[in-house]
C-alpha cells in the first residue's frame, strides 16, 4: 500500500524507493505484488513517470486511508506507557532486590512486579504477553524465549537455636549426608523443587516437602520449635524469630540459578535495558567453591 501511494504521488518508481528508503526493484515488486493480489493493472509507464488506470484511481483514497489507518495505530502504541511487568515467585526473594537496584539506576522507568508459580506459569505468561519478562531456574530449552543468567544465590541452612550445628559459622554441605530436609514449599514439579531434589541426591540427604504449607511465618516458627532443618536464600527475607539461626553450606556452597527470560517478539522499550543491567551484572560460577546441577552449568559457566 505504501509504495503504491509513494509511487503515485512520486511519479517515478526511483522517488518513491528513495522517499521509502529501500530499492528501485523493492518497490516494483510489491507493487507488482498488489496489482496480482487484486488482479488489476493500477499503473500504466509512460515517459512521463507512472500513471495511475481508472481501477489505480478508484483504489487510490482507500490506500492512503489504510496506510493512514496503520500509522495511526502504530503512534497509539508507541504513546501509549505501560509499566514493564516482571514476574517473580515471591516478593522475599533475591529478583525483587535486583529489580529495585534497576530501577534506583533509572527512576524513571515504571516497573509492576508480578507473582506467580515460577516456570511453569512464566511460559504461559511470556508468550500471551501479560507479563515481560520473569525471573526464574530455567535449565531446558527454552523454544521463543530469550534468557538471560542473572544471579546465584548461595543456599543457607536454616536451624532451631537449639540445634547441635546452631553455633556453627559454616556447615559442609556433605554433613547433611543421610538427614532429612523439611522443606514444606517444595510443589511437585516446580523448578525448585527439582533443584533441592538435585541437592540432596548429589550429597546424600533426602528433601521432606510434607506439609501442609501455612506460609514463611508459620514455617519460621515450626523450625524454631525444632520440626525440622531446612534450606533457605541468603538473601531471601524471612519473618525474623529469636529462635531460628541461618548458617551457610559450603565445602562446596550449593548456589540457585535465576535467569531472566523475555519473549523474543516483545519490543517493550524498558525491557531492552533491563536484559542489559542483568548482562552487566552477571554472577561468575565458581566450581571450585560452588555447586550447581549440571544441567545448570551451561548457562553460567
């Protein structure tokens, strides 16, 4: 359509390729292309230029009203602001702090923080386009979205005070060799769940996800009255209790993969930037001091 009315109101095929900024032949075939989708002969080459036929005349103001009615369509996007949505599995954990540096770098960009069930739900999400980007362990092919490595996370042990490792400032990780962890928010088929389960092949100890799950303050507080060790972020924030103790693993320390992941099609203007300050502050993997799954490994390594 645009080439037609470029052609029509240049005359000469070679202005209206230079007005469109492409090829002489780019604009012969499409409109060439248009004149067999429609089955008609809309100019006729004379020495003066191209001259519409009485079919190219009658098409004319419909043309231009398409071409006029896309350029209106395509402003009303680009005027319009919509906060970048990013999902996240919870508000506690380490994405949100990394959301919140992006944001204190540049203000003024408007960011809507959204929660779901992580992997699982994120993919729906990504490619119906209710959300832009999420953070989440993604170890498989990832099809039409684009990821992006963005933190690791060292794991911690989380204890009653009583506890005989309760003093300890550091645990090996293989100590854990033949106890259970309780870790209630473990959901079946949830990439955490999967990690943990991972974890405790790798070192020899089992993952209790009995529940119910009555949430973090609930929780706290049943491995403070001595229910069960149990395995948290570094960074996550849980609801303080005096008798709960965090210690980290190590020997080698058990670090949670995030990467964010955005669907290749999505053009929101933030979203660039955001894939940009992830890339700039992308966590080295250690193994020499770290543990991740294998499946894990190619990503950031």
């Amino acid at each position: 359509m645009r080439a037609f009315v470029a052609v029509t109101e240049e005359r000469y095929f070679s202005e209206a390729a230079a007005r469109l900024g492409v090829s002489q032949q780019a604009v012969s075939k499409r409109v060439a292309k248009l004149e067999s989708d429609l089955g008609l002969r809309l100019f006729r080459r004379t020495r003066d230029g191209a001259e519409l036929t009485e079919d190219g005349r009658a098409f004319l103001p419909h043309a231009r009203a398409l071409a006029g009615l896309a350029d209106q369509a395509r402003e009303v996007l680009r005027r319009r602001r919509r906060a970048l949505r990013v999902d996240v599995l919870d508000t506690r954990l380490a994405p949100v702090d990394l959301i919140r540096d992006f944001h204190r770098h540049d203000e003024s960009v408007e960011v809507e923080i959204v929660t779901s069930n992580g992997l699982r739900s994120a993919r729906v999400a990504l490619d119906r386009g209710s959300v832009d980007a999420a953070f989440c362990r993604a170890s498989g092919p990832l099809d039409e979205l684009g990821g992006v490595p963005a933190f690791l996370e060292p794991v911690h042990l989380l204890v009653s005070r009583g506890h005989p490792l309760a003093g300890r400032a550091s645990v090996p990780v293989a100590e854990l060799a033949g106890s259970a962890v309780w870790m209630p928010g473990n959901v079946p088929g949830s990439e955490w769940a999967e990690f943990y389960r991972l974890l405790g092949d790798a070192f020899g100890f089992r993952i209790d996800a009995s529940g119910p799950d009555f949430g973090w303050d609930h929780f706290v507080a049943d491995v403070g009255a001595g229910r069960g060790v149990s395995l948290v972020g570094e960074t996550m924030r849980l609801p303080w209790h005096p008798d709960t103790v965090r210690i980290p693993l190590a020997d080698p320390a058990p670090v949670y993969p995030s990467s964010l992941l955005f669907h290749r099609r999505n053009r929101h203007p933030v979203l660039a930037a955001l894939v940009r300050y992830v890339r700039g502050n992308r966590p080295p993997f250690d193994p020499a001091r770290q543990w991740l799954p294998e499946s894990d490994r190619a990503a950031f390594g």
